[in-house]
C-alpha cells in the first residue's frame, strides 16, 4: 500500500544532541513538508518541499533543518539550536494539482 | 489565506449525526473549505472538500452556505472511533503552498 512512513515513532535524545527524524513516501507526491505539534495545539510548519533539491522554510524554521535529495525522502533535523524541541512532528506529501494531503503516523521526540 | 473559527470542543451522541460549524467570514471566490480530522497521537486524515456546493462522499457531507461565509460538516451516525480533533482550512485550490490548522473543534462521541 502506498503511504507516508516516519520512523522511529517515539525519539528520546539528550539536550545538546542533533537528531534526524526520518520520512519516506511512495506516493510519487511531489511536494513533502514537515509539521510541528504541541500538546493542544494545531500544526505549525517547519519546512516544506515542492520539487527534488528545493526547499523553503515555513513558520517556525529556526533549529531545523531538512534535505531533499530524493523525491520519496524528506529527513528532518532538528537541531541542538531548537530550544523546545520536544514536541510531535508530522510529515506529509501531497502531488502538484491536488491539495489534498496525506500525512503520516508522527514521531513524538521528547529531549531531556 | 482565509481565516477560520471554530467551537473547541463538541459532544455528540453515539449514532446520532454530528454536525460542526466552520466560520470563514473573510473567505474569497477562489478558496476552497477543506476538512480534515486527527485522531489521538495520529497525522491529520483528509476528509472532504468544497467551495460553493455541498458535497458528499463516503465519510461526511460538507454544508456551505450560499453567501460562504460559513460551513457545517457533517458526520451522518457517529461512531466512538470519529472522537478526534476537526480542523477546518479554507484556501485557494492548488496554491503551490501549505495547509495552515488552527485549533479545530474537539469532538467527543459518547456511547
């Protein structure tokens, strides 16, 4: 079946430490994005991503960064600068001429 | 894109119809009023999308009135398992950008 895989699904990383949350997609989506929640809160975007090699920062870029050498992948950074890294952290795709978009399960990092 | 409002939280009975309110005053002729939902520690799910019609598919219908300025999704018999988080979005079709959510509406179906 085709869908958004993002792995591992629950992250713990020491305060300092750089961590890379994966994302993969065999959707043949064009465009991919990452996507930040807070306990009771909607989404806020971080980075998206609309062809191979291009990249552009959404809302709430600083302490992330992302890398879009493959159309099915989009690993996500999240920095030792981020200063509240813990958080759920969603994924999607979507393909040019269609707004829908599908997500996937989420990664929960939690940083201590 | 247009801005949305919507109640936090709603409680609907377990096989009765769920109905949410989406307020989208400042919405312009060439946005669409999409919906989705996010069920407890999960990535949101499309579930539908309209701009002047109602509209209907195997999920929900979408309600949206004449002058768009509001829109009501509406669960048919709701199950346990439609308890989630339902955001609705309203921006133009196909605009090469991203999908904004705000806090949505809360719905608890109970038994």
């Amino acid at each position: 079946d085709g869908g958004i895989t993002q792995s591992p699904k629950y992250l713990f990383r020491k305060e300092g430490q750089n961590v890379t949350l994966s994302c993969e997609q065999n959707l043949n989506h064009d465009a991919m994005y990452w996507y930040r929640q807070d306990p009771g809160q909607g989404l806020r975007l971080i980075y998206y991503s609309q062809i191979v090699n291009d990249f552009q920062k959404g809302d709430i870029a600083e302490g992330y960064s992302v890398s879009r050498e493959k159309k099915e992948s989009f690993p996500l950074t999240v920095t030792s600068a981020q200063k509240n890294p813990t958080a759920f952290y969603l994924c999607a795709s979507s393909q040019q001429g269609w707004d829908g978009y599908t997500f996937g399960s989420g990664t929960r990092l939690t940083v201590v | 894109d247009a801005k949305t409002t919507q109640p936090p939280s709603m409680d609907c009975a377990e096989g009765r119809a769920a109905n949410l309110p989406c307020n989208h005053s400042t919405i312009s002729g060439n946005e669409y009023v999409y919906w989705y939902r996010q069920i407890h520690s999960q990535g949101p799910q499309y579930i539908i999308h309209g701009l002047k019609n109602n509209e209907t598919n195997e999920m929900a219908s979408l309600i949206i009135t004449e002058d768009r300025k509001s829109s009501t999704l509406i669960l048919p018999h709701a199950t346990l398992r439609d308890t989630a988080v339902y955001y609705c979005i309203v921006r133009a079709y196909n605009a090469g950008n991203m999908l904004t959510f705000g806090g949505g509406t809360r719905l608890m179906v109970k038994p």
